[in-house]
C-alpha cells in the first residue's frame, strides 16, 4: 500500500513538473553536491560514513562516502540519459536484459575526487542532450524498477529526482564525517 502511494505522488510530481523544471532541478542540485564536496575537502569527502534510514536509499546504500555518492550517481546518470533520448527520438531503448538496478548501480570501494568531474559532466550532459530532444511527453514507456513504466518526461524528471534524494544523503554524510 505505501509503494502504491508513494508511486503515485511521483508521477503526479513529474506530471506537474515541466523539462526546464526538471533541468533546472538537475542543475541546481549538481551546483550544490560540487560546493558541498569543495567545502569539506578531500578526507572528508572519502570518507565513508553511516547515515540513518532515509526514503530512497536502501540499507545497502548507507554507509558512502561523498565520493561513492557521486560515482553512483554518474552511474544511473549515465542509465537514464540513453533511456530518454532512445525515448524521445522513438528508437529502441538500450537493453537491459544483464542489468541488475540493486547491483550494477553500486560505486567502487574507494572512488576518489575524479568522481566530482565525472558528476558534473554526467548531469551537463544529460541536460544538453534533453535540451535537443523533441517532446518528451508522450512517448512509448519503458518500465523504471521501483516506479513502473515512464516516458522520456518522466526518466528526466527521474533523473533530477534521484539525484534529490541522494543530496539528502550527501548533506548527511558531509555533516556526520566532517
């Protein structure tokens, strides 16, 4: 009954959300995850470190450091902007048959500050690439692993979204290990 819930508040999120919005949203959170790294330093940043149960990330998920966050994220980013481009010019979406959404988005051991440049190309380019793609809205669907099936609008509000809830994580880090 709770996922069924929540499912619903995202969608109905994402379909009041317009693509600037969302690119936006990208943006905004890529700037803070890069002054949050800078304003800790480098042994703080690599610093794994145990937050508490927090929506959207998993048990196996909470004991990163900044890094390790960040890598993750350069990791589903770089799921989700192949996905709305395939999306939105109507192609084949890039199979996912050997793709394990619990396993294959898991950072390295000990990611290091390279993971801050990889960040931030990773999020500019998927806000370049969606802001050359027709309508996004409306197209086929394929299936997100916890939201079920979603358009190419609804991968790139995904994409700012995640990187939302890993903020959070990220401002929890930074306070717990510095």
């Amino acid at each position: 009954m709770k996922k069924a819930v929540i499912r619903k508040v995202v969608k109905g999120r994402f379909a009041v959300t317009g693509r600037e919005k969302a690119s936006d949203q990208a943006r905004e959170a890529m700037e803070e995850y890069v002054r949050l790294v800078e304003k800790v330093g480098t042994a703080v940043a690599m610093r794994p470190v145990r937050v508490p149960a927090m929506l959207g990330v998993d048990e196996d998920m909470r004991e990163w450091s900044l890094c390790m966050i960040l890598e993750h994220n350069v990791i589903v980013n770089h799921r989700i902007t192949p996905v709305v481009r395939a999306l939105a010019l109507g192609e084949d979406v890039p199979a996912n048959e050997d793709f394990d959404p619990k396993k294959d988005v898991m950072p390295s051991a000990s990611p290091g500050m390279e993971q801050v440049t990889a960040f931030r190309e990773s999020v500019e380019h998927h806000i370049a690439t969606v802001a050359e793609l027709p309508e996004l809205k409306g197209t086929a669907k394929t299936v997100h692993p916890v939201f079920g099936p979603f358009d190419a609008h609804q991968w790139h509000c995904m994409f700012a979204f995640h990187l939302d809830i890993h903020l959070r994580q990220a401002k929890a880090v930074a306070r717990l290990a510095g």
